[in-house]
C-alpha cells in the first residue's frame, strides 16, 4: 500500500516538474528526431514553390499547423513543410504581429511584411526567410522590452535574409534569444536605431544558449552589435557592425569569433569573458579599445585592429590568453596588462599614430592670415589708383 502512493506521489511530481520546466528535454529530442525530417526536401527547394496569393491580416496565433492548415487558406502544407509566404501583418495592440508556440511541426514563414514583431515559444524546425520586420512589445519575457523577433526554448531553427529594423527610446533587440540550441541567423540586416538615443538596445541577444551560428549579418544603430551571455559554443563569423558602444559582447566558453569588420565603436570592438574562446581575423577600425579581455583566457591572433583610440587590446584580471600575429595601428597605448600573468604576448605589430606637430596647426592658421591681408593688400592698392 506504502509503495502504491509512493509511486502516485512520485508520477505526480514527474509530471507537475515537466508542466512547470519548459526547458524539459522533450521538445528538443522531438526536434532531434523529427520523423518528417529525412523525408524534406532543402529550404531553397521548397523556396521554388509556386507562390500563395497575397493576404492582408491583422496578426497570427498559432499553436496547432494541422488545424491552422484546414482553417486558413493562407496556410499551405507542402513536401513536409507548413508554408506562410506573401502576408502584410498590420499588428494589433496587445498583441505581436505572429506568435507561435508549442510545436515541432517544420514549417516556413517567408516573403512578409509584419509589424508588431514574431514571438517564438518552445518551437523548433521553424525558418523565417526574407521577412521585413517591425518591432513589437515581447509579451513573452515579462519585461518592457521591444523586439523583431523574439525566441524562448526554440530548436533548429533559422533566421535568414530578413530586415528587423525599429525604433524605440528605452529596451530593444532585433533578435533575441533565449535557451535556445542549434540556431542558424545569417544574412539578416538588424537595427533598433537607439545608437543615439536609447539605454540598451541589442542587435542580436544571445542568452543562455548554445550552438548559435551568427553569419554574414549586418548590424548597425545599436548601444551592442551582437551580445551572447551565458552561452556556449556560438559562431559568430563575416558579420558586419558599425556604429555601437560594443561591437561583439561574449561571456561562457568556446566561442568562435572571425572574419567579422567591426567599425565605430565608442567603448570596445570586441569585449571577451570566459574561456577558451577564438579570436581571430577579423578587421577593426575607429574603436576606443580594439579587443578587451577581462577575467578570462582566450586565443586571440591574426586581428586587425586600426586606429584605436585608447588600447589596441586591453587585458585585465586575465591569464594565459594566447596573443599573436596581429597588427594593432593605436594612439595610446598597443597592449595593455592589468592584474595578468601569464599571456603569451608575441610576433605582433604594434604602429602608433603620430600626433600633431606641435605648432603644425599655428603655423597654418598663421599663414593662412598672411596670405589674406596679402590679398587685401593688393585689392586696396588697386582700388586707391583707379
């Protein structure tokens, strides 16, 4: 009898823990082995597809595809995919432009106009292709925040060719995530234009995640270009950023960071912290601190780092970091230590750029007032003798 309600009080728990933890590994083993999956044909055939006809709607919820399907006529399901294309999403108060959630059905939401952003819930298969994205309130996090896309628990997912662009004066993020795996963001441009205006405002936010593959994007008009926080194993490679007070912000470990051009960024191109991250050929210019490195160990080689205002790469509290082969271009100071020992500092290239010559500009100022009260001269001179 004891062990009849030991076992009822037991399966009571189990399942109260997987009603309560969204995180539960459920949804990511369906998203592993997603029986359709083998059977699909690749997103740039599915984007041959004819094409539906255009819709105009107010917004979509959507946590059942199959009834979704027989439902709407916008709705079409082909070779293994649930298709959304050509929607104009006007938005409605209190509510994001579409919202998913609870499903490992694969499906495609491509060539839309949406205002009021995407919510994503514990989705996975899920591809947003060549979308044109406005921000919207992100109901989902509890928070004030404004977001084009927001991702909470979502797996294989990608994020491809779209344009989130918004405008707000406090919290924003043109993407953010949040306990996400396996997640591809490439070809997107992102913009919240808070450069000048807004407290924190995110390009892309990573948090909590791991295995995000950030390619080829560009991001601009943000306080962060790219942020990953307590996450790991991200690829954050080719993108594009200008125009921030951080370029790439990383915390957790064995990031891979190359190949990106990080231009005009008021406080640090890149800032790293955690461990056994790479850092490599990518192209800064115009940055206060080119690289900076606090309380971690890190590979940092081959960069190009240009025209840093204060340090070409500044390390604190940091110990055998590995820094090599890179060309630093800087007008204070080259490579900086604080509290470090142990970094492997060689065979890189430090020029400093030369200041005014003291007296260059007095001197041009100087002649350019002789030459003018020279022609003032002349001018009176002929003046007096007609």
């Amino acid at each position: 009898m004891k062990s009849k309600t030991f076992v009822k009080i037991s399966m009571f728990f189990i399942v109260l823990l997987f009603l309560v933890n969204p995180t539960s590994s459920i949804l990511s083993e369906q998203c592993t082995y997603n029986s359709k999956k083998n059977s699909l044909r690749t997103i740039e055939e599915v984007d041959n597809l004819k094409h539906s006809n255009y819709w105009t709607l107010p917004n979509i919820y959507i946590t059942n595809w199959t009834t979704t399907n027989i439902t709407y006529d916008w709705c079409n399901y082909e070779n293994g995919y649930y298709i959304i294309e050509n929607l104009t999403i006007i938005g409605v108060n209190g509510k994001n432009g579409i919202h998913i959630e609870n499903t490992t059905e694969n499906f495609i939401i491509r060539n839309c106009k949406i205002n009021k952003g995407i919510s994503l819930l514990r989705i996975c298969n899920g591809h947003f292709i060549n979308n044109s994205i406005s921000f919207g309130q992100a109901y989902l996090t509890g928070t004030v925040i404004k977001i084009g896309i927001y991702m909470g628990y979502c797996f294989n997912s990608t994020i491809k060719n779209n344009f989130i662009n918004g405008t707000t004066d406090w919290l924003s993020s043109a993407i953010m995530m949040y306990n996400c795996a396996n997640i591809i963001v490439n070809e997107n441009t992102l913009s919240s234009n808070e450069y000048f205006g807004g407290i924190y405002s995110y390009g892309l936010d990573i948090q909590a995640s791991e295995n995000v593959r950030v390619i080829n994007n560009t991001i601009y008009d943000n306080k962060f270009g790219i942020r990953a926080v307590q996450s790991y194993l991200c690829k954050i490679i080719k993108n594009r950023i200008r125009n921030a007070e951080y370029g790439i912000i990383v915390d957790g470990n064995n990031h891979s960071i190359y190949n990106n051009t990080i231009n005009n960024c008021n406080v640090n191109g890149i800032f790293l912290e955690g461990f056994n991250n790479s850092v490599f050929n990518n192209k800064m210019d115009n940055n206060e601190i080119g690289i900076r490195v606090r309380a971690s160990y890190n590979i940092i080689s081959n960069n190009t780092i240009l025209k840093s205002e204060l340090y070409g790469i500044y390390l604190e509290d940091s110990n055998h970091n590995l820094i090599t082969g890179n060309f630093i271009s800087y007008k204070r100071t080259c490579i900086k230590e604080v509290n470090c020992y142990g970094n492997f500092i060689k065979d890189n290239i430090c020029h400093k750029i030369p200041g005014p010559i003291i007296g260059y500009h007095l001197w041009i100022i100087l002649w350019i007032l002789i030459i003018t009260n020279i022609i003032v001269l002349k001018i009176k001179l002929k003046k007096s003798k007609i």
